[in-house]
C-alpha cells in the first residue's frame, strides 16, 4: 500500500518541494534562535545539512526579528503541549467526572505534576518535518516528574508524527544514527517501511499524505496492525489526544483542512480531543499582500489564505468542523499579554532591535489557534 503520492527527487518534478523547503528554514531559525539561549533545543543541530553547516554564517543564523518570533511562536506551542501532558491525576479524575478542566491563566506556565496522570495522552503532529518537541517534552517531563524513568514516559505518552515520506526518511536515518536522539525514544525503537518510519512505545514517524486522510491514512492510524513488529493501533481513539498542525493547513486546500479537522474531531470525541494550529493569516492588508508576492516567487502558494483571513474566521474553521470551543491569538498579542514580562525582558537583552514596530507588524500575521472537541475540557493559552 502506497502512504504518498509518488514523485522523482528532482524539484521540478515533485509538487511538493517547495512547501517541503520551509521545513529546513523553520529549522535554522529554531537553531539560530537555540543557538543564542532564546531556546533551549539541543536537537537541532542533528538535522542542520552538512552544506548548511558548512556555509556558516547567514547559512545558520537569522536577525533579531526572527529569533524573537521564533521565540515567541515556540513558547506558546510548548506552553499548550505542556498544559496537555503535564495534566495531573487530580485532572483526570475531575475530566472523567466530567468536572473542571485544566486551570490556565495569564502567561503562567503548566503546574508541575506530582506524578503523572492515570491516562495516557497522545499526539498527533501532522506535516511535522525535522521538529524536535518530542525530545523536548520528554525532557522536560523528566524532569519535572521526580524519580520518573523512561519506562514510565512510554507509559504516558504516545507521539506520533507523519509527513511527506522524502522527509520521513531523512529524519529516521538521522534519529536512527544519533545516540542522544535514540536515547529519548528507547529500546523500543525499530526501523519500519524500508528505512522511511520508525516505530517505539512513545514515539513513531510515519510518512503519509494529508489528502488521503479518509481513505488510506486515517484507518491506517487506527489500524491493528500497522507494522508487523507492532499488534496495537497508532493511535487509541479512547485517549486524550492533541492534534499539532504548525504551518501545515494554510498550504493544503480548504476542503483538504475540513477533512482534517471533521475526521479529528469524529475520531476522538470519545477520548477528548483538542487541536494547537499556528499558521500565517491577514493577508488582505498591505503587509500580507507582500508577503504573498514574496511566497510566491518561491512557488510557495497559500489555498487556505482567502478562507482564514481574520482570527475570527480561524476560530470558525474549528468550530464548523466539530470543535465545540476554539480561540485564536495573533503571536503579537502573545508576546505582549501571555509570555512573561521576565521571559519577555531576557530575550530582549539577547540582541540590539530597533525595528520594534515591524517586529509587531510581522507579528501581527501570524496567529495560533487551538480548539477543543468537547468544549472547555482541553487545553487553552
């Protein structure tokens, strides 16, 4: 069974390349913004292209501006994904009762768990590319969890992460030869699909095509028997589950994102499930009208850009597709009232800026969404 769509290498033969190119500048500003203590990520250096590294210089660094973007975006994502996994068994206990949610509040971080929660959560990370959160999360957690061991991660959480199979295969032969990677994913870990997938307890990489999600990739997920080293589901549709699309469905067409986000939301109603999308929108202004013209001299084309151009109408592609509450915050209104003041002082220490105000302008356009199937019973800012 075919899981994508088949191309040659060459660029101008695969559709696909240029969305498949932002990956690798998505993981320079998140090395250049590590690389100067705006991030904690000692990841990304794995998956920097030898030529990339080679070229040093502009090659591997990016100005202020986007080092207190990236800064800002990554932030917010982790706090949301935190809030998710770091629920504690008191939080449980209230969510099975159908009781009170999680708390959340003003730019304050996740509560520190005691111990884990008696569910198992899950993630699914849609167009995921070489993103290294799994490894943060599960550092983080370890080190928030007193006297928790990896065992007890598998435990508590399934990640699961799929992309175009090119860019599956790059990432598992670079997870599979890496030792501290391999570390954070444990013994489980076994090379599936002819070197294109990986599968282990708490993490598995999986190449697949959004478009085929209600044909060949949503059962497939679900399914038995995905490897044949592997007799249970991917995914458990009983569980807690978050879907993490960073940048993915403002590239795919409208009706490709109701697809989405309509089977998300049918599947795992049951178990709870909640959504974080971060995506660029407003491009009807005079600064997203050049941000398209910009895009597209990369043959980088937007399909969903006429359908999202408010934070309203983000709210309302979740809403109309199953998620009974959703809210969207540009990443300007989250750096100036969610971060911390303290966070916001120390990375502004970092380096010189004096475009403050086409910092808040850029800003500005780009927006994080989150959803949740059932109401208020998820994760929030």
């Amino acid at each position: 069974m075919h899981w994508t769509r088949s191309h040659t290498s060459s660029d101008s033969t695969n559709p696909n390349a240029p969305v498949q190119s932002t990956d690798l500048d998505a993981l320079i500003s998140r090395h250049s913004a590590s690389s100067l203590t705006y991030l904690d990520d000692p990841y990304t250096t794995h998956f920097i292209p030898s030529s990339v590294r080679r070229a040093g210089g502009s090659a591997v660094s990016r100005p202020a501006l986007i080092n207190l973007g990236t800064h800002a975006r990554t932030w917010a994502v982790d706090q949301v994904v935190q809030g998710f996994l770091w629920e504690t068994e008191e939080e449980d206990d209230a969510s099975a009762r159908g009781g009170e949610g999680r708390e959340s509040g003003g730019g304050d971080p996740p509560r520190r768990p005691r111990r884990p929660g008696r569910r198992r959560r899950q993630v699914l990370s849609i167009g995921a590319g070489t993103d290294t959160r799994y490894w943060r999360m599960r550092d983080k957690w370890m080190q928030a969890v007193e006297g928790s061991t990896q065992q007890e991660w598998e435990h508590h959480v399934s990640w699961v992460e799929v992309d175009f199979e090119e860019t599956t295969g790059a990432k598992a032969r670079i997870v599979a030869t890496k030792p501290s990677l391999k570390v954070g994913i444990g013994e489980s870990l076994k090379i599936e699909r002819g070197g294109h997938a990986l599968s282990s307890k708490s993490y598995t990489l999986i190449p697949g095509d959004l478009r085929d999600l209600s044909t060949t990739l949503g059962p497939y997920l679900l399914s038995s028997n995905p490897f044949p080293s592997r007799s249970e589901p991917l995914l458990d549709p009983t569980l807690p589950t978050l879907l993490l699309a960073e940048c993915v469905l403002v590239y795919v067409p409208p009706e490709t994102t109701r697809e989405i986000l309509t089977w998300f939301s049918k599947t795992f109603k049951g178990g709870g499930g909640s959504m974080i999308g971060y995506d660029p929108f407003n491009f009807e202004d005079a600064f997203g009208k050049v941000m398209v013209r910009n895009l597209a001299t990369r043959y980088l084309f937007l399909p969903a850009a006429s359908s999202t151009p408010t934070l309203e109408s983000l709210n309302a592609r979740l809403k109309e597709n199953g998620f009974a509450q959703a809210e969207s915050r540009t990443i300007e209104q989250i750096r100036q009232g969610v971060i911390p003041l303290e966070e916001i002082q120390r990375v502004n220490r970092l380096e010189q800026i004096d475009e403050v105000e086409e910092l808040n302008l850029v800003l500005a356009h780009y927006a994080i969404t989150i959803g949740n199937v059932n109401g208020d019973e998820g994760v929030g800012f």
